[in-house]
C-alpha cells in the first residue's frame, strides 16, 4: 500500500526511473526535501530545480534500461526483507501447542532471508555494472568482487565514493556472516548456527523425521520452544540491524549516483544517440552511389 509518508519503499525506483507517475515524483521530492533539511543547506530550497534534477537523472537512466531493471529487484528485495521479519516474529509470538511447527517456519524465513540478502548483493553489483558502464557482461562476468576491482582501478575519480560504499557494505560482519552462511546452507554444510556468542544446532530433514515418531518427543517441546525463542530474539535483532544496514547504504549509494549523473556533461548524457546518428548517415551516404548506379541501368 502506497504511504506518502513513508519515504523508505522503493527508494530506487522513485529516485532513478520516474516509474510510479506523480506518486513516485512527489516521493523523489519530498526525498530531496528532507536531504535539504537534514544537510542545513544555505541555499534556498526550490522546487522547480529539484524537479529539473529529477528529470535530468532520468533521462540519464534511460540510457541505461539494464540498470533501470535492477532498481526495481533491489527494491523488491528491500521489501521482502521487511516482510520476513514480520512473518518470523507473528510465526513466533503467536501461542502454539506445537513448537516443531514453529521451528518450521523460522527456519524457512531465516534460510529465505540468507538467500534475499546474498542475491542483494550481486544484483547491486549488477546495477553498478550496468549504471556506469564498466564493460563486465551481464550475467557471466558480473559479481561483488569483480565490480569492486573494477571501480578500485577507475580513472574517474567520481567513482570513488561509489567503490568506497560498496567496499564498506561486503565487509560488513553481519552481511559477510549472512552471506558466508548462505553459502554453507546451499551446499549443504552448515551443521552448526553460529551468531555471535552463541550456536544453534541445525535440524536437518532426517532429524525432523525421527523427532515426529520419537515416542518421547513430547517431553523435548519445552526445551525446544526455550531455544527457539532465544533463537528468534537474537537473530531478530541480527536482521533488524542488517535491514537499517542496507537501507542506509541505498540511500548513500542514491545519492552518489545521482551526483555523477547531475555532472555529467550534457553530449555525454546523449553521446549513444549522436553515434547511431552518425552510423545512420555513413550508410545512407554509402548506399547512394548504388542506387544511382541502379536507377542509370533501369533506363538503359
């Protein structure tokens, strides 16, 4: 549901692509207009060039339909975020006579959040790929570290905050443990939950098929639903902090690279259409002595 005074949902996508119609651009305003206020700017606030720069920035995206896309997957994934921490507290806050059930359902939001987090981080190197034009290819060359060895080695130095944000957010503990453990969960390997002091056994399918025809396994539901509530409070907390992590990097990150595209010179913004221009005319001029040649040897 649309909140207009909710600036956080779908950040990139009212920042960047002018998708969403006025309800996205009054988003990008009032964006703006809270950054003027939060930086204490001495110059006056107007609306008239927040909008011009609004535009400027999209049709500078424009150019780039790839990264226009990736705007909207990491947006996606900032609101799935949102909505697996609210699914995993209802799952365990709710009263239940069966804490299998509940371990169930933290276990399926935990692993989902893992693999959410893990995919943010290589559709943003996607975005930066694609929005800066750094000549990985799509799909096949393109990950976190080869993005970030591009940018450490780029002669324009407006990159550098770029490189500098994204060096930041992969060396994170808390997103370096999300990520390294979603590794581990794909392949099977991770027999022990560790976050921070404390660890986790983890309960594998063939487990969970012994405890349902464990004669005894009433008695273990105490115990079991005592850990899973000391699981849930501390990876909670854990997440919660890794989605105020994210968003304040998509913020960061926005601002930088509407920075480079306010910069950018004019003929550079439109420098793809000048060259298909220009491809057009060669072969236009290269065509018509064939076609005089053609026309002469019909009237013959």
């Amino acid at each position: 549901m649309y909140d207009p005074n909710d600036l956080t949902p779908w950040y990139y996508t009212a920042m960047f692509t002018g998708r969403g119609g006025d309800s996205a651009e009054d988003r990008a305003v009032g964006i703006e207009i809270a950054n003027w206020l939060i930086a204490n700017d001495a110059d006056d606030l107007s609306l008239p060039s927040i909008r011009g720069n609004n535009a400027l920035v999209r049709e500078w995206m424009a150019q780039r339909p790839a990264a226009t896309r990736y705007c909207f997957e990491l947006d996606a994934i900032h609101e799935d975020l949102r909505w697996i921490l609210s699914e995993m507290s209802t799952a365990c806050d709710s009263p239940t006579e069966r804490p299998d059930l509940m371990r169930v359902a933290v276990v399926y939001h935990l692993q989902n959040y893992h693999y959410r987090v893990y995919a943010y981080r290589e559709k943003l190197a996607q975005l930066i790929n694609a929005v800066l034009a750094l000549g990985l290819a799509e799909k096949r060359e393109v990950n976190a570290e080869r993005v970030l060895d591009k940018l450490r080695y780029h002669d324009n130095a407006a990159y550098r905050p770029i490189h500098d944000l994204l060096c930041g957010l992969m060396n994170d503990p808390r997103v370096r443990a999300f990520v390294d453990r979603r590794t581990l969960l794909t392949h099977r390997a991770l027999l022990e939950y560790r976050s921070g002091k404390n660890s986790w056994q983890i309960i594998t399918a063939e487990k969970r098929a012994q405890e349902y025809f464990d004669a005894d396994g009433v008695s273990q539901e105490v115990q079991l639903w005592s850990d899973l509530q000391a699981f849930h409070r501390h990876e909670s907390a854990e997440m919660h902090k890794v989605v105020g992590l994210l968003e304040r990097f998509r913020h960061d990150l926005t601002k930088s690279l509407r920075q480079i595209a306010l910069t950018a010179p004019r003929y550079q913004r439109r420098w793809r259409y000048a060259t298909l221009w220009c491809l057009f005319v060669t072969r236009v001029v290269k065509r018509l002595p064939n076609f005089r040649v053609q026309r002469t040897r019909r009237r013959r």
